[in-house]
C-alpha cells in the first residue's frame, strides 16, 4: 500500500527542522531586536533632548513611553492584518515604517514632532512583534515551537544590548540625533535580508488559499529541503478561519483574559525598570556611561533568561517556569535599591532583575503560541502583546509620578514590583486543555 501523502503543517510539524527553518528563526530574532534597540533608543537619548529642549522630569516621563501607544496599536490592528494578508509582506511593510520612524525621530526639531514620530514608530514595531512570532512558531516543528519563540522574543534583550553599548561611543562623539538614524539604519538592513530569505508562512498559504498557494507551497518546502509529495487539506477538513472575537468566546476567554492581565503586569514592572534606569543612576551620582553599563547587564540578564526557560521548558512546564520568573522579577525589582552603593553591586542586581524580568516576558511568549489556534495565532499574539504593552505606558508614567511626588527610589521600585507579583497570581487562573 502507497503512504497517503502528509498535508505541509504535517510534514513541518512532524519532522526535524531544516537549515531554511532555523534561517527564518534567525531573521525573526533579529527583527525583535530591533524592538530592544527602538526601546531604549528614547531612553537613552532623554539626557540629549532634555539639555536641548529643556525638559522637565514629567515631560521625559511622557515622551519615554510614547512608542507604546503605536506599538498597541500595531500589535491589535496589524497583527489581524497578518492573519488575512500573510506574514512576509506585512513584515516587509513594518519594516519601512520604522525605518522611516527612526530617520524622522532624528531630524526633529522639538517635543512635539519628536512624539508624533514615535507614536508612528511604534505602529511598525508592534507589527514586527506579531509577524515576528507568528512566522518563528509556523516555520517550527511541533518539538521546537515553544523554543523557538521563545527564542525569538529573546532578541528584544540582544536589542537593548546593542543600543547600551553603541550609545556610549555615538553620545561620546555625536549628538543623541544619532542613536535614532542607527535605528533606522538597522531597518534598511533587515529590509532584503527579509525580502529575499523569508517566505510567506506555509501555514497561513494552506489556510488562505491564495493564488497559486499549491505551487508557491511546492517551492518553499523544497526550499527547506523536503521534496516528498504532498496533498491540501480539503476544505471540509480544514479548521475555519477563526474570528478575533472568539478569543473572548468559550473556554479561549480566560486564557486570552490571563495572558493579557499576566503579560500587561510583567511588562509594567520590566519598562518602568529599564525606563528610568538610566536617570536613576545619574540620580545616584554616577555617570551617564555607568547607567548603559547597567543597563547592559541588564540585557546580559535578560538574554540568559530568555535561553534558560527556553531550554527548561523542554524539561518543565512554562506555567510553573514562568511563575518562579514573575514572583522573582517582583523581588529583585523591589530589592534593586539596596544594591545602589556601588557600580558592581548595581551591575549584578541588574543582571539579575533582568534574568527574571525577561525570562517572564519569553514564558509569556511561549504560552501564547501554545494556547491559540493557528487561524488566529498573529491576532491572539497581537491582542495580547499589544493591550499588555499598556504596561509599558502606564510603568515609565506612574514612576515619573512618583519620582516627582517625591518618593524615593525604595518606595518607589516596591509599589512597582506589584506589577510583576500580580502577574504571578494570575497564572493560577490559567486553564488549559
């Protein structure tokens, strides 16, 4: 008897993953670390702008989260438009946007436009962020797919890497204007690197049925090196395309419920950490080069998190994994200033808050991809990234507030721990099949 020919999510699901999969695991790592880069980007031009303009502590503290509002907006809007356009190009156009953000966020003469251009950046970023895991968890085997996301949300942190380590020698020799044309530049980089090495997802060509799906399918998977014949699923076997509402519809509503309470609360912690980083150590008496230090050790911390609960999620369950991380995220966070005597004490409580924080934000990553349906897997990632990124407003905000209030950094960095802590308490509502 002849084999039935497997359908093309079989043969990626269930065989091991070839050298072209891996590649476009890579390309994706590199687009979210570009994410990383845009972050701190703001943060670490805020003492340029500031002397320029003259900014107040409450006028940084708007402008330093700005992005978020578009990145939200990117994340829910066009993290849909992936489901019903495909990844690649949306991708692609995502990319020309924060290009085109970046060089505008460097020619800005004042506060006002400055902000605009990082509300427009952040639309291209939270587009990334949902083609970005989207494509990593389709071109992945059923083995590796918690992995592999989790390693692509990991680039974040190699992102906030390089932007700490290139600040230092472009505000040494240039103004702040600069760090924001490297962004840009990174992005004209990625550009044919995605154009000519990612396909279009598989999975999203079998479900769409586009033009020429069966053929342009044929070619990717030879691409990646599998030549066995294969058949389309028929459209009676094929699970329909689910609509975004149904996410908050049946038992999908109190996962994507947790996922965005859990998500959300990590986050504030995480940006209002890494946010004021940088002033707060000025603010200690230490110099504008030794807060890109911390904030390296931070990214350190954060990558080896990242790469720990993905390779322990192989051996653990990510819900148990991902509490540990977020009860520590909120203990290191509130212990931070108590490690402020010196630089190496800073430096080692930063890696370690940074471990905890991000190894949380991959967890997160991962239980996404595990949870929701492929049909809807750029719009449930893209409605939790991007509602969750509210925290990333709300975290930088609510500490300019306290800061100006008064508060000292002790008191301030417990109250916002509590993001991180009830995170944690949310995952023990999470039920899944």
């Amino acid at each position: 008897m002849s084999k039935t020919p497997r359908t093309p999510s079989d043969i990626i699901d269930h065989s091991d993953m070839r050298i072209g999969q891996w590649v476009v695991v890579g390309i994706c790592i590199m687009c979210m670390a570009l994410d990383g880069y845009d972050v701190m980007s703001i943060a670490l031009a805020g003492a340029g702008m500031s002397a320029e303009w003259g900014l107040s502590k409450a006028e940084l503290g708007f402008l330093l989260p700005l992005e978020f509002l578009g990145m939200a907006a990117g994340l829910i809007f066009i993290g849909t438009l992936t489901d019903l356009y495909g990844r690649r190009l949306i991708l692609l156009l995502c990319l020309i946007v924060v290009s085109i953000g970046m060089a505008a966020s460097g020619i800005s003469p004042n506060k006002e436009l400055l902000a605009a251009t990082r509300v427009f950046t952040g639309i291209g970023i939270g587009g990334i962020l949902a083609t970005g895991a989207a494509l990593s968890s389709e071109y992945s085997n059923a083995k590796n797919r918690t992995l592999t996301v989790i390693l692509v949300a990991g680039g974040y942190t190699f992102g906030i890497f390089l932007a700490s380590k290139v600040a230092g020698p472009i505000l040494e020799f240039y103004d702040w204007r600069m760090i924001f044309f490297g962004g840009a530049l990174i992005g004209l980089i990625l550009l044919p690197i995605v154009f000519f090495l990612v396909p279009e997802s598989i999975g999203f060509l079998e479900r769409r049925r586009p033009a020429n799906a069966q053929n342009r399918i044929a070619g990717t998977l030879h691409r990646m090196g599998y030549d066995e014949p294969f058949e389309m699923a028929s459209h009676e076997d094929e699970k329909p395309v689910v609509s975004p509402k149904q996410l908050f519809e049946g038992k999908t509503a109190r996962i994507t419920t947790v996922m965005i309470i859990c998500y959300l609360g990590n986050i504030l912690t995480y940006y209002y950490f890494v946010k004021w980083m940088p002033p707060m150590v000025t603010d200690l008496g230490y110099s504008a080069i030794d807060g890109t230090e911390v904030l390296a050790m931070i990214s350190i911390g954060g990558l080896a998190g990242s790469l720990a609960i993905a390779i322990l999620s192989r051996f653990a369950k990510l819900k148990i994994l991902m509490g540990i991380a977020l009860f520590g995220s909120a203990c290191s966070v509130a212990a931070f200033p108590y490690f402020t005597g010196s630089l190496d004490a800073m430096l080692v409580a930063g890696a370690i808050a940074g471990f905890c924080l991000f190894a949380a934000i991959g967890g997160a990553i991962g239980l996404n991809a595990e949870s929701f349906p492929a049909a809807v897997l750029g719009s449930g990632t893209g409605l939790v990234l991007g509602v969750g990124r509210g925290g990333a407003v709300i975290g930088p905000w609510v500490g300019g507030i306290l800061f100006t209030a008064g508060m000292a950094l002790a008191p301030v960095s417990l109250i916002m721990a509590a993001g991180s802590f009830a995170a944690g308490i949310s995952l023990f509502f999470l039920v899944r099949d």
